[in-house]
C-alpha cells in the first residue's frame, strides 16, 4: 500500500494492535471512506448502495468495513483496504477525520459488541491523471468503481443536493439508515470539502 497522511492525522500511523489496546472500552473497529470526484462544477461523493441480501438492505454509504487485527498494520491500512476491496479505488492521501461513530452491535449468537468507526475523506488515485505535465481531475463517470457485488448493488456519484433531498423527502434518491450516522457523516464531508476548496482558492493552504 502507497499512499501519504496528511500531517495532523500521523497519530493513526501506529500498529493497529497498540491503537486498539489504548481503547478498551471497544470490541471492534472500522473505518469508512469519503471519495469526492471534483471534475464537475461541484463536488460529487461516490455512494454504494447496499446489496439486497445484506443488513440495511439498499440502503446508501460509502466505502467501509471492519478492521482485521491479524492483517491490518495500522487503522489506516484497514481504511485502504476495505476502500480498495469495495470500490476497487486505491487511495492515494488521507486528507481529514470525518466523524468518530460509536455503538453497539448486537450480533446474531445474541452477543453484543462496543463498535467505534473511523471515517476519513480520502483522495483516490483513479480519480486523478496527468495530461501535458499538469493534474488533471477525472470525470465521475470515468472513475472505474469496481463492486464487490456480495456486498453493493450499484454506485452513485452524488451531489449535496441529492442528499438533502433524500434526507427530508421519503421520496428522494438515496436511502439512508433511520437515525445512523450516514448522512450526517456525508453532510460534514462535503463541509469539509468545500472549506478545504475554499482555502485553495484562497492560498492559505497549498494543494
């Protein structure tokens, strides 16, 4: 796996194991992705609908899942993973910490779990290409999102819009999990986006 940290996240780079042992109150971890495609006038947010067969039955998140100690050097490393197992995209920086989401997972041997999830906005190297020695930001439409088809039925690009709608209509175009932390988590993702374009445009951080 290669890809950058931003500096105020380095506090993730430690051993999974260590990171896990300095949070006992938890029995699992897991980490979910933001991805936005910037092409368009305004930013999109690569959405997975959830396959018919799973929990939450198409219901809409992005890329996530859980970490695996025996695998997984870093929290990080597990957030590159699952991004890469569910979407096919392989992240390429780490920009920011969304939302930290903290429950109770009642699994089906009737044991319960104390879950924390990790979710970062990310850049992905798929969604950008070099053309006459500058970056060039790919269309959504020509990211090539591959689905672990056991686990999501389909994708979306998605505006802010789109899920404000769907947040306060029954009828918009996204569902989401009845007081779950998906779309306000999704919401806050494109606040951080459009601060963090807001400051590129103005200098105060590079790009």
């Amino acid at each position: 796996m290669t890809y950058t940290v931003a500096p105020h996240l380095e506090y993730f780079n430690i051993p999974l194991t260590d990171f896990v042992a300095a949070r006992p109150e938890f029995n699992g971890f897991g980490v979910g992705a933001y991805i936005f495609s910037h092409a368009d006038p305004t930013p999109r947010i690569l959405l997975l609908q959830r396959a018919l067969t799973d929990s939450m039955p198409g219901c809409w998140e992005g890329p996530g899942g859980a970490c695996e100690l025996e695998t997984d050097k870093t929290l990080l490393d597990s957030l590159v993973r699952e991004t890469l197992e569910e979407s096919g995209l392989h992240v390429s920086h780490i920009i920011d910490l969304v939302a930290v989401d903290c429950w109770e997972h009642h699994r089906r041997s009737g044991d319960k779990i104390r879950v924390a999830k990790y979710s970062f906005i990310v850049e992905v190297q798929e969604a950008l290409l070099w053309a006459a020695g500058k970056q060039q930001q790919v269309p959504a439409l020509q990211i090539p999102v591959q689905l672990e088809k056991l686990e999501h039925e389909q994708f979306e690009w998605a505006i802010k819009e789109d899920i404000l709608l769907s947040i306060r209509s029954p009828n918009g175009r996204f569902q989401f999990p009845l007081g779950g932390h998906q779309a306000p988590n999704i919401l806050r993702a494109f606040e951080f986006v459009e601060q963090r374009q807001s400051k590129l445009r103005s200098g105060d951080i590079a790009q």
